[in-house]
C-alpha cells in the first residue's frame, strides 16, 4: 500500500464485514473432493458454508476464515490509534514524567524515590522540567503518528 487508507476506502471495508455469521470462522478440509471449506459457528448441520476453496488453495481458506475476526480487529486498533492520536497532550503529566526523569538522573544519585522527595525538592525539579516544555513546541501528534508511518513505508524504512 502506497496510499493512505482514503475515508471512503475504510468505510467500504467497514461496510463489507457481515452483520451476521461471527466469527469464529473454520477451515475444513472436504476428503471427497479435496476442496477446504470455510465455515461459520452454527448448530445446523446444513448451514454454516461460507466458501468452498479448490484443494491448492488451503492458505486462501485460513485467510479467508481469520479475516472474519482480524478485520474488525484492525477497524479497532485503527479507532484506538486515531483516539490516542487526537487526544491532547496531557501537559501536567509530562511536566511531572520530565520532573521525574530529571531527578533520576543527578549525580550522585537520588537518596529518596521521586514519590518520596522532600517538596522543596519536587519543586526544583518541577522548575526545571518547566524550562524543558517552554522550549518544546507544541506536539501534533497525529502528524507524528502520520511521519513515522510514511517513514515505514518508505524504501528501507521499517525496522533495522
């Protein structure tokens, strides 16, 4: 895929899962005619088809059967990540990680856990980590979230 998953693309594929026949979907192999059959949970034994795929085919049918749970599976981390993505930058809690990060890292080391700190200590610290964030700019994460994936889906990109 080189293109973003356009709106209507999604909303297609958001479309296309059926409303019935759940998952779990199966693979089962038919001995008579060598094909896989792909099934859905029923107690009927008549019913439950879903795809008969030619004997070669049987990655296709493993596919075809865990697609029924992975897509809507995907459709939710997709919801998830743009969820985390549009959320603001919680500002008092990265002041507060930074304070912390900042008092883990004097020389020589703390004698006392940040959660412990004398107040007047905090408060340095707290100082400090305001210094950081006045010379951050302010994070669009979604932007983040778009580079990095455009960077994995580069020539080369994607894990070392």
């Amino acid at each position: 895929m080189t293109e973003p998953l356009s709106p209507e693309r999604e909303q297609e594929i958001r479309e296309s899962i059926p409303t019935v026949y759940g998952p779990p979907w199966t693979v089962h192999p038919d001995w008579d005619d060598g094909t896989w059959r792909v099934m859905y949970a029923t107690d009927h034994p008549l019913a439950g088809l879903v795809a008969v795929v030619p004997d070669y085919g049987s990655h296709l049918a493993e596919f075809i059967a865990t697609a029924r749970a992975a897509v809507p599976e995907l459709l939710a981390e997709i919801d998830r990540l743009r969820s985390a993505a549009a959320a603001p930058v919680d500002r008092a809690a990265l002041r507060d990680r930074i304070a912390e990060a900042l008092h883990g890292d004097q020389t020589p080391p703390p004698t006392a856990p940040w959660a412990e700190e004398q107040p007047l200590d905090r408060e340095y610290f707290l100082r400090r980590a305001d210094a950081v964030l006045a010379v951050l700019p302010p994070v669009d994460r979604t932007a983040v979230l778009r580079a990095a994936d455009d960077a994995q889906q580069a020539p080369g990109g994607g894990a070392p």
